[in-house]
C-alpha cells in the first residue's frame, strides 16, 4: 500500500472538492470525511495506490458523526434497513410486486453489537 | 437460469418501478429473477463508517444467497460495490472464520462463493438476446447516468473502464435510442452529497440535468437508486434552482423494456408519472 505524496490528483477529480468542500492537498486532508459523493475517483487516480477508501473510513471513525448517518444507523439498527421501511409491502402489493420477508430484528442486533449510531 | 433479486434499502422502499421493469427484462431475457427474502441493508456507507462490524451484516446477504444457491444481481451501485468488497475481506481466510464466527449465532455461514453483479453486468453479458429482444426501435434521444461505484474502484468492479465505462451505453444504443454526449456524462450524481448537504447535492443535479438536456436529451437513464433518489425524487427543489433543468428520469430496464415492445404500465412507467417526449 502506497503513501500519500500530496501530489493532489485525487482532488482534481473529486466532485466534493469541485463543489466547495474545503479539502487540502489531498481528499485525506479533508476537514469533513463525510461530505463525500463515495464515487471513489480520489482511489482510481492515487498514482500511489494509497487505500483511500480505508483512510477515509478511520478519519470517519474519530470525527463526528452527522445527523443523517445517525438516523440511518438507527433505521438500520432497528429494522435492518437505512431507511424507514413501515408500510412497504402494502405499496408493493397495490403494484402487483410480491411482499418480500424482512429481516428479523433480532438478527441485526446479534449481526450489529457494537454499533453506535451517534 | 435464476438469480436472487437484491434490491437493496433504496428501492424496495422507494422504487417499484425499477424493480418491475427488471423484473420484466430480466425475464424477456429467460433470467427468473427470485425473491431475496430476509436481506437486510449492505451496509452501505454508513456502517462502515462508524464499524467493522459492516461485513458481518454485508455477509449476512452473502450467506442467505449462498444457502439458497443463487448468484446476486443487484440494483444499486453502492449495493453492488459493498457486496463486492465483503467478497473480497472474505477471501482472507481469518477474516472469513471471524465472520462465520458472528454468522453462527443467526444459524448462517459464509464461503464467499455467491456471485455479485449489477444488472447492467447481467444485461451486457446477454447483449445478443437484448439485441434479439428489440422489437420496437425507440425514436428518443437520452443521456446515461453511469453508476459509479459498479465501475469504481475498477479493481472491486472487475469489469468496463472505471473512467468512460461503456456497457450502458452499449445497451442503451441498442434500443434505437440516440443516446446523446453530454459534457457532465462521466460525473458522479452527487447524490450522496445530499447525506451532508442539500446544496452540494442539489447543485449537481442541476448541473448535470441541465447539461444533458442542453445536449438535447428528452430523458436522463439511471441504473442505480440513489441516481433517481437525487434526480426524480428532487426534480422539483432542482428546478427551483435551475427551472430549465427538467428531464424525466427512466431506470435503464425501462428504456430497454420499451425496445422490447413491453407497454408502458408493465413497466412501472405510471407509479411515477413519467412522460417522454
């Protein structure tokens, strides 16, 4: 796995960065790890195969975790799904779509222990 | 042949059209696409940015196609992308007994041995039965939105070029469609943008809209959910922003279903109110 030489390929292509996310000589150096289209050009044009994916995720990991993530850890902590799932099978059945079983809950939780949703 | 559907979080809630015309297609195709009972979320971006225990519920789908002895075809990019990258942690052998470890305990194990791919994978490997399939050449001009983590990284995707991939194009010309060259073509949505900011993700819907219509598009073709999430679930505060950035949004197994001479509402065409012209 290569190291960062700050050589700014990866912000050329970021879509974030071109929309004004404050972002230094490279994707890593970015203030906020979240605002991220996650369309991983930054890994694509590394000249030094550095894991971006991964460092984003760490630098992710220690900072603060936005209101939207929040909200869809809880959905997915409580349902098994990022977001609100209440009502779906109904919809289905009016569009002649087969109801699909969900998860069991109590699955989630033995598959997700630690997870915090912020 | 089979396949079990993934529809992934997006578009079982929000986009029953997509699926119907997948379904449609897929079956033209002779492809049975099953039901995919008990999945749960692939973990998206949000597990893994606060857990390593993502793979576990990643896994999880990995395991349930696995005992069902069927490959994955998905809907989504981020879906197909993260299914793929549990694929790959599970080559490693002390990851795999960690994982199967926590799989045990729901009664599941994982070899890793189930095939994942986007339907646009499945659809440009039986390129000449969609050929075949095309009964009625559509007189319309689109613009592509090429999902793209099931180009990116190119080493996960394993398919197409990660920059101008080539397969949606490939599949969309042979409908009769003219599919238009737009300047913003090979960028990301932004969607996801939408997750930290409104404005980011809105602005680049407009710009992108509006490029492809400038490029005299009649509609934009999207082959993932959160692409439709930004374009047609937020047409309207996109137009507030830039009101000529108008165009329907069409999932690809719709245009592909209309070459086909399936109708319109056997389509899902309809639940959105979706009118080409």
């Amino acid at each position: 796995m290569g190291e960062c030489t700050r050589c700014g390929a990866c912000v050329r292509v970021c879509i974030a960065a071109r929309r004004g996310t404050p972002t230094g000589a490279s994707v890593l150096e970015r203030e906020d790890p979240f605002t991220c289209a996650g369309c991983w050009k930054c890994v694509e044009a590394c000249p030094e195969g550095v894991d971006i994916y991964a460092l984003m995720l760490e630098a992710r990991r220690r900072g603060r975790l936005p209101e939207s993530f929040s909200f869809a850890l809880r959905n997915i902590l409580d349902t098994g799904y990022s977001m609100p799932v209440r009502g779906v099978n109904a919809i289905r059945e009016m569009y002649g779509l087969p109801p699909i079983r969900r998860v069991k809950p109590e699955v989630v939780r033995k598959l997700l222990r630690d997870v915090k949703p912020g | 042949m089979e396949c079990l559907l993934y529809l992934g979080c997006m578009v079982y809630n929000r986009f029953p059209d997509y699926e119907i015309a997948a379904r449609a297609v897929l079956a033209r195709l002779g492809i049975e696409a099953r039901d995919f009972h008990d999945f749960a979320c692939c973990s998206s971006t949000f597990l893994p940015s606060v857990s390593d225990e993502w793979l576990y519920l990643a896994s999880y789908n990995l395991a349930l196609a696995e005992r069902r002895g069927m490959d994955i075809v998905s809907l989504c990019g981020t879906c197909t992308g993260m299914l793929r990258r549990a694929l790959r942690e599970l080559r490693d052998g002390e990851v795999r007994d960690r994982v199967n470890s926590r799989l045990a305990e729901v009664g599941l194990e994982v070899a890793g041995s189930a095939g994942v791919a986007h339907l646009i994978e499945v659809l440009i490997q039986h390129r000449e039965k969609v050929e075949r399939e095309v009964s009625t050449p559509l007189k319309l001009r689109v613009a592509l939105q090429h999902p793209c983590n099931v180009f990116r990284p190119a080493e996960l995707a394993g398919f197409d070029d990660p920059w101008r991939p080539r397969a949606m194009r490939e599949l969309a010309e042979l409908t009769g469609a003219e599919v238009v060259d737009y300047p913003l073509e090979y960028e990301c949505c932004g969607s996801t943008l939408l997750l930290t900011s409104e404005e980011m993700g809105i602005s680049s819907g407009a710009d992108k809209l509006l490029s492809a219509r400038e490029a005299g598009a009649q509609a934009m073709v999207v082959s993932c959910g959160n692409c439709a999430y930004l374009f047609d679930r937020h047409l309207q505060e996109i137009r507030a922003r830039r009101a000529e950035a108008e165009l329907p949004t069409l999932f690809l197994p719709q245009l592909l279903g209309l070459s086909f001479g399936i109708s319109a509402r056997e389509l899902g065409l309809d639940i959105r109110g979706v009118e080409l012209g």
